[in-house]
C-alpha cells in the first residue's frame, strides 16, 4: 500500500482518475478471481448494457446520428471513438482509441474486460433502437487499438 500511497501522479493523470481506474482494476481482479470466463464476459457485457443506458437516444434517427450521440460517452469517458457503417449482413462498428491497459490491472484483465462492456453497450444501443430478438453484436476482430463488431444474424 505505501507504493501506491506515495506514489507522484504524473503525465496529467488525476488522483481521481488514478482511483477509478485502480477501482476498477481490483474489481476485475475480484470477478476473474471468481468467475469463469464466460461469466466474467457475461458480466461486463451486462455492465455495457447499463453504460449504453446512459445514452439517451429518443432523437436518433440514422447512423451518424448514433455515432454522435455514442462518441460524445466514449469520449467523455476517455474510452476512445467509434464508426459505424452499414454492412451487407448488418452493422460494422470500428471501434478505436480505447486504453490499451489501465492503472492497477497487473492481470492484464482490461484486454478482456472492456470489448465484453463494448459488445453489451452496443448490443443495447441496437435493441433501443428497434434491432429483433434474432440479430446479435459480437466482437469480430481485435487488431491493436481496433475493436471491430458485427450486429446482424
């Protein structure tokens, strides 16, 4: 605990920050500690859907629309961007810009974590939006800072 209590935050990193992401980083530790993979994912699919209530998308009516109103979270957030695109067999979403890691996840959890939140938030966002029971989000790609999704069936 004395490393963390007397270390100097540097690089423009709030004490905030630092303390979330920490949070953030022990929680995962805890629920991987726990939980097998599937239910680790599961879980913070889950904890997407909730993220992806935050947006509010009443006014919404087409695809740059979306992307606006997505970005706008992702960013505040400092969670990276994402494009949309239509697709021949559904939605292609290009998400990108993420952390690589976050403070405190010496597990390296963040690399698994934060596509299974991508995936429940934009699932939601979809289903809010009118998508059917039959068509489902799923992560297609990860390529460094890329995280690709395919909605559709």
């Amino acid at each position: 605990m004395k490393n963390v209590m007397t270390r100097e935050l540097g690089g423009g990193v709030a004490a905030r920050e630092y303390g979330l992401a920490v949070l953030a980083a022990l929680t995962a530790a805890e629920i991987y500690s726990e939980a097998g993979p599937a239910q680790a994912f599961g879980f913070y699919c889950a904890i997407g859907r909730r993220l992806a209530a935050l947006v509010d998308l009443h006014d919404v009516r087409d695809l740059d629309g979306l992307t606006d109103r997505i970005n706008s979270l992702w960013v505040l957030c400092g969670y990276g961007q994402t494009r949309i695109q239509r697709a021949e067999t559904g939605i292609r979403v290009l998400h990108r810009a993420a952390p690589a890691t976050i403070e405190g996840d010496h597990a390296g959890h963040w690399a698994t974590l934060f596509p299974a939140l991508l995936e429940g938030a934009y699932d939601a966002w979809f289903r809010q939006l009118g998508s059917g029971p039959a068509l489902s989000t799923r992560i297609v790609r990860q390529d460094g800072d890329l995280i690709e999704l395919h909605h559709g069936g």
